[in-house]
C-alpha cells in the first residue's frame, strides 16, 4: 500500500502518461481534458503535455494526503490511453 502512496509512482505515472498520450496522439487520437487540449494546442503537444505535468506536480506533491488519489487516477489514464491505442491499432489493420 505503501508504493500506492509513493511520489515516485506519481513521477513515474507522469512519464508514463506523456509518453502514452503522445502515442495515442501520433495513432490520430485527440486530447479530451480541455485545459490539456489547450495547453497541448498553445504550447505544441509536447511542450503542452509537459506543463500539464508541471501544474499536476504543483498541485499534488506538496499535499501528502493527495499523492495515493492522484496515483489511482493517473494509473486508470494511463491505462485508458493504452485501450485507446489498441483500440486505434486495431481499426489501422
């Protein structure tokens, strides 16, 4: 349970979001979290991607209490932009 509430997971989750949503985004897929799609459509999508981060760090990681729930959240996205990209794959073939 300890790993759950882990700033590592967080940062590692992160990562893996980016990496997961510029996939998503590079198989023809679109943001659906309006302040990302904005940042993403102001700053390009990986400078946007990134701020997104930045702002989600700020928030979370100085509130103990809120690293475990931001980890559930960020695990179930980047899992759903991984259906997204199988899902994507899988219409290409």
């Amino acid at each position: 349970m300890k790993f759950v509430h882990s700033k590592w997971m967080f940062l590692g989750l992160q990562v893996m979001d980016v990496l997961t949503t510029l996939a998503a985004f590079h198989a023809g897929a679109f943001e659906v979290n309006p302040l990302v799609a904005r940042l993403t459509h102001e700053f390009g999508a990986v400078r946007g991607l990134i701020w997104s981060k930045v702002i989600a760090m700020l928030i979370v990681l100085p509130v103990r209490r809120l690293v475990w729930v931001a980890n559930l959240f960020y695990a179930g996205v980047v899992l759903w932009n991984i259906c997204i990209l199988l899902s994507l794959t899988v219409q290409h073939h």
